[in-house]
C-alpha cells in the first residue's frame, strides 16, 4: 500500500507554502493552498527581486545548512524554466569590507570549496566581475542568482495539482478522526490528509497550542532607479548589505533589521541606513546613486531563536505538558498530531531555504529516503524548543516526524 497522502492543505502562500505545495504537488497529491490576501507571495516574499546566495562562516551546521539549501535551490529553480527575465544566474561577490569579514571570508575560501561554488578574488577580478570599481578583496559565488518572488510563486502553484484559494484567512485547525479539518470564521472550508502550516510569524494564531519561539523582523529594502554607471553592474554585491544588478532600471538595496518596530510603513531612517551600507562597496557608487530612492517596501522576516526553519510533523503540545515523556522515551510513544506538519522560520534566506526545506518535508510525508543529510534534518524538528523547556534535551534532537528517516 502506497504511503502517500491523496490531499494536503497548505495555509500561506509564500515561498515556504508554494515550493511546499509544489513538492507535494508533483508527487501526485492534490493541493489545496489557502492564502490570507488577493496574491500569492503578498508578505516577506513579495520584494521585486530575492537574492540567491548562502551566507557561510566555517564547518559549522549553519554554514552546511546555508550552503546545502542554496545549491539544491538553484539547481530546482533551474529546472522549473522560468521566464530568464525573472531569474538572473549573475553571481554575487561577497566583500571583505572590514577586518572582521575579510578575515571571515579568507578562512571560509581557504576551505574545500569548488570553484564553481566560491573563489577568493582580489580587488581588480572584484571590480570585473562587479563591472564597476571596488576595493575589496571578495568571494565569489559564481552561481548565485536573484529571481522574481511573485512570478515564481505564481509558476509553482500553477501546477495542475494545485487549486490556490486566496481571500482566505485560515482561523482554526483541528485533527478530526484520521483528517485535518480547517476553519474560518468558524466554518470549515476544506478537510485533508494532512495539512502544512507556512504561514511565518501567524503560525500561533490558528487555535492551537504551540511553542515556536519565533520572532517577528522588520526589514525594509529601497528601490533605487539605476543611472548609467549603476546600470554597468553585473553582479549582486554584498556587504553587510545587498546591491542587485538592475532590474527594468530598478536596483533592489537592502535590507533593514529591528525587532522592535513593527510599523509596516516606509521609513526615511531606513532608506538612509541602506543607503549607508552602499559606502562600504566603494564611495563613488554612493555619491552616484544616493539621490536615485523611488520607493521600497517594509515586510517581516519570520526568525526562530536558533536561526534554523522549523519544518516537520507537529507533537501535541498540551498533551506533552499534561504528561510529559520520560526522557528515554521513544519518539513513536510521543503525542504527535499525525498529519500536521510545519515549515516556517525561514529568517533572512527564504528564496534558498524554504525550497530545500519543503522537499524534506514531502520526503518525510511520502515516507521517502531522505536526500537531505539527517543530523541536519534534526536540527530544524519543529518541537524542539517545547520538548528543551520540559528537558528533554535528547528528544529536541530526533528526527521531526512520527515516522524514522529512510536513509538513501
Ligand atoms: C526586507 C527583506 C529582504 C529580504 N531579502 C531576501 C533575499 O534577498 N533573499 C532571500 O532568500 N530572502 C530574503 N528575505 C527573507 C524572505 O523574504 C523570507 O525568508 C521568506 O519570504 C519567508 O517566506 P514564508 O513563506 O515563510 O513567509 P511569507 O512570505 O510571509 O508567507 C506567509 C504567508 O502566509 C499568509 N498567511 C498568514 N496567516 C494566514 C492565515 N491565517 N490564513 C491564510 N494565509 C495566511 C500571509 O499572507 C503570507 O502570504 C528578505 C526579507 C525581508 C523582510
């Protein structure tokens, strides 16, 4: 008998619900994505252009996560033949700008990377590469990119499995029998085989017990209007900030970070504070630019306190509290809420995380072998900052479903 589910819900259309529901989608399951406003990639994932590209320090997790995801996410957009408007393979050059990041990028080139993947390049192949002048030294990261968000949430739920609901605020989920019914206003409007919560920092509002630790980040990026030096830049430039190459006369600049405003207009201050972040790559470019702001856009990061996605099947919470596990237990005595899934938390590297992530959850939910290394997999178990606060230390490690990983 076949273990994969014959529907699914999705509620959220960002890239983390739309590149879920595609890897379901293409498995053979019927779709349905639920999404708050009139279109898809409305919030976080709505900027003009995402850069595509891993931040890495040393061998650490993170720094295998961030690579690992940006790999597998290039080579699966790749594939999907977007519009080449919408996808732009142009590189992306990572600046030494200052003792601390020269130091980080010369130990993280001095690792055994490819050099298809990053190079160490001085302050002249910078400047070839960039197409205009810098004076830092650089890595390279020939194969990054920036793609369209909208177009390509909207190419990923053009899938014939996939019926996209949009106007649908999503209020309540609950586990009925061997299906997950969810509500609005009360009134249920569609039940499923399992369902994926991806809807970033409003996970806690769907009615039920969870412990995410997530928090919400406001970042604003400028839209500057290109003038004929900027227009000669080839590559996306990074400092602790980001140039794109431009895009129908338009650069993307950012981006801000404050968890301690929430105000979702445009603010002056933060157009300044990015434009600020242009003076490290290189003085002129700023004078040239700096007058050139057309506009911008405020949307919320979702951050987990660990900084990893939380993706996987969801345990009961307040059964987990009322009676807690021993801590040699087995993850198949725990109260999981089987079909209940989750991937969100997918911080400042959505457009790289969230792609990679969803195929490990279809993985997980079709009871396939993982292509995703396990110890990573671990990491992201959704339930790990509830099972930590009742110390259980041992279980916040396991792999996050109900079902042990198939090994490929
Ligand atoms: C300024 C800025 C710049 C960034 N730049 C980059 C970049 O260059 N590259 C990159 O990789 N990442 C970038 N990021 C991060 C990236 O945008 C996010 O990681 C990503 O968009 C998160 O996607 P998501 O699907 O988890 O969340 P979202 O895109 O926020 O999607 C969640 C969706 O759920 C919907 N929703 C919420 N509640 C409900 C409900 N109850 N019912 C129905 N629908 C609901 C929302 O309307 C929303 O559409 C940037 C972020 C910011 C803020």
């Amino acid at each position: 008998m076949s273990n994969t589910p014959k529907t699914a819900i999705i509620i959220g259309g960002g890239i983390a619900g739309c590149s879920t529901a595609y890897a379901l989608a293409t498995r053979g399951i019927k779709v349905t994505l639920f999404e708050r406003h009139a279109e898809v990639a409305s919030e976080a994932s709505g900027n003009p252009q995402a850069m595509l590209y891993p931040r890495i320090s040393g061998e650490d997790a993170a720094s295998q996560f961030a690579l690992d995801s940006y790999l597998y996410s290039l080579e699966f957009f790749k594939t999907l033949k977007l519009n080449p408007a919408d996808f732009n393979v142009c590189g992306m050059l990572q600046l030494g700008f200052n003792p601390r990041e020269l130091a980080r990028i010369q130990k993280v080139a001095a690792q055994s990377h490819a050099e298809d993947v990053l190079k160490y390049v001085d302050s002249d192949e910078a400047s070839s590469l960039a197409g205009i002048d810098l004076t830092h030294d650089a890595l390279y990261f020939p194969k990054a990119a920036w793609v369209n968000p909208q177009q390509l949430c909207h190419h990923l739920t053009a899938h014939e499995n996939i019926s996209v609901k949009t106007l649908n605020n999503v209020s309540n989920i609950l586990k009925n029998n061997d299906l997950l019914e969810i509500y609005s206003e009360d009134i249920l409007i569609e039940k499923a085989d399992v369902a994926i919560i991806a809807n970033a920092n409003d996970a806690q509002n769907l009615g039920l017990n969870l412990y995410l630790k997530t928090q919400a980040v406001r970042g604003q990026v400028s839209i500057l209007e290109t003038t004929d030096i900027s227009q000669k830049i080839k590559s996306i430039i990074c400092s602790d900030g980001y140039l794109s190459p431009e895009d129908n006369g338009e650069h993307s600049l950012g981006a801000t970070f404050s968890v301690d405003n929430m105000d979702d207009r445009l603010d002056e201050e933060d157009h300044l504070a990015n434009l600020f972040k242009l003076k490290s790559f290189s003085l002129p470019l700023h004078e040239n630019l700096k007058n050139n702001i057309k506009g911008g856009r405020v949307s919320f990061r979702c951050t987990s306190f660990d900084y990893f996605p939380l993706v996987g099947e969801l345990l009961d919470n307040s059964l987990l509290k009322a009676k807690p596990p021993r801590p040699n237990a087995q993850p198949n005595s725990l109260p999981w809420v089987k079909g209940l899934y989750i991937n969100v938390a997918h911080g400042s590297r959505g457009f790289t995380s969230a792609p990679f992530c969803a195929e490990l959850l279809a993985q997980v939910i079709c009871q396939e072998p993982l292509t995703m290394n396990v110890e990573l997999a671990c990491l992201l178990n959704p339930n790990r900052f509830a099972l930590r606060k009742i110390g259980l230390k041992r279980l916040a490690k396991m792999f996050p479903s109900s079902t042990p990983a198939k090994i490929s």
